[in-house]
C-alpha cells in the first residue's frame, strides 16, 4: 500500500478543465477503465492501444458515472493525462508509430488509433495495479472522490456485467436480449465501437465462411487467403451493418478469391 500511495495521491488529485458544467470527468474515467482493462486481463504487457475495449468501456463508464451536460469525449483524457504527475514524473506517456508525433491532442478516434501505437502507465505504477488488491484500492479512491453518489451503482452494474458496451455487442451479433433496449449511436466515438465489434465477431460467427460460396477464408497455415469482398443489398441476409446515416442495411459479402 506505500508504494501505491503517490498514485492514489495523483489519481485523487487531478488537473480537470474548469467548464460551463463544472470540473471536466474525463480524467477520472479514462483512469477507472485503464484498471478495468487490467482486471479483465486485456492489458497484460502496459501497452493500452486505442481499440474498441478501450473506447468501448471508457464511453460505458461514462454512462454509468457522468450525469452532466459534458460531452464523452475518450480522446481529450488519453492525450492530457500526460500531464498529470506521481512523484514529480508523469505517469502515463503515449508512444506513437514509428514516424509520427503526437504534439496536440488529437479530436479524430480513427485518427487517433492509426497515430499511437498505444498509451503506457509508468513502469512501476503498473505493476503496482498488476495486483488486484491496489486495483480495488486505487478504483475506490477515484469512485469516492470524484462520483461518490454513483460509486453504489457502478458496482451493482460491473457485477450484472451489464451496460452500453455490453449491450453493443449483443446489438452486433443480434442477441435477442439487445431488441428491448435502446442502444443510442450518436458520436464518432460510438461508429468506432459498433465497427470494431463487427470485423471482430462477424468473422467469427460465420466461421470465417463465405455465406454465398461456402469459402473458408483461412488457410491451413491459419492465414487468410487473398480475397475480395463484394457487398450486395440482400434484405433477407442476418448480417448488417449500419451506413453513415446511422440506418441499418443488410449486406451480403461474396468473397472472391484472386
């Protein structure tokens, strides 16, 4: 617990911008859905890549902790948490690709995702939260300073495993549950979500199988083989996805090989 006490320190002591609806949240939920990914065990290597587990929880969090007018904006605390410190260092840095800088917080997710290879906490922070007893302590302190009104019902909702990312993937591959729900898909933040869930389960589900063809699209070697992708408007088709205009169209992929 001593070495853990500079951090609780930094994560209860936040720089939070100063706006119209009070002190920004979105440092303190950027940190509780960190330690969130560490607990599901998405994270085992300090290497946070912007990707829809990230964004996903982060904007389910928000949902459940945030009841003011601010806007659930993932980016803003990713790149500013930098400048938070813990014992006189700061302890989360973003490494970009190999050719890119990162000198401004950047607005654009996608954008985001294809210039940071990943966000790290300081070497020694993480392994300090590698323990599940420093991640129940540090989650506590950060619930009890900045959402204490709503510290009860998070709990209650992580336990039912229930809430917007969760209802996400229910809505991807068409879980019955999900029709009784409204799932609202408003922001960029959102559409990245929803198409990070379809390349990952859509594939899956169909057994990597051309419905049309019956072509498996894995080869022996477990590579994919190289393929072209034809979408056809098949009403009757399961698979769908969403267009720009946030209307559902059913696709049909007919995969070709070269």
């Amino acid at each position: 617990m001593k070495e853990l006490e500079p951090y609780i320190s930094a994560f209860t002591h936040l720089k939070r911008g100063v706006t119209k609806y009070g002190l920004a949240p979105h440092k303190p939920i950027l940190l509780l859905t960190l330690i969130e990914l560490i607990d599901k065990g998405l994270v085992p290597d300090n290497r946070f890549e912007v990707n829809v587990d990230l964004v996903g929880v982060f904007q389910e969090n928000w949902r459940l902790l945030v009841n003011t007018a601010h806007q659930p904006d993932f980016t803003q605390p990713f790149y500013y948490l930098q400048s938070d410190k813990a014992k006189g260092q700061p302890f989360w840095t973003l490494h970009p690709y190999t050719g890119f800088q990162v000198n401004a917080h950047i607005k654009s997710v996608q954008t985001l995702s294809d210039t940071v290879a990943y966000g790290a906490f300081a070497p020694e922070l993480f392994q300090l939260l590698i323990i599940e007893n420093n991640r129940i302590l540090a989650k506590d302190a950060i619930l009890f300073m900045y959402f204490p009104e709503q510290r009860g019902g998070y709990y209650q909702q992580k336990q039912l495993d229930d809430g917007f990312y969760h209802d996400m993937q229910a809505l991807v591959l068409n879980d019955p549950e999900v029709r009784y729900k409204h799932v609202s898909i408003q922001t960029e933040e959102d559409v990245f979500i929803r198409s990070g869930l379809f390349k990952r389960y859509i594939p899956q589900l169909y057994q990597d199988t051309c419905a049309m063809t019956g072509m498996r699209m894995r080869s022996s070697y477990g590579r994919y083989p190289k393929v072209v992708f034809i979408r056809l408007f098949i009403p009757a088709v399961r698979v769908f996805l969403y267009s720009v205009t946030n209307q559902l169209r059913f696709l049909f992929q007919l995969c070709l090989r070269r």
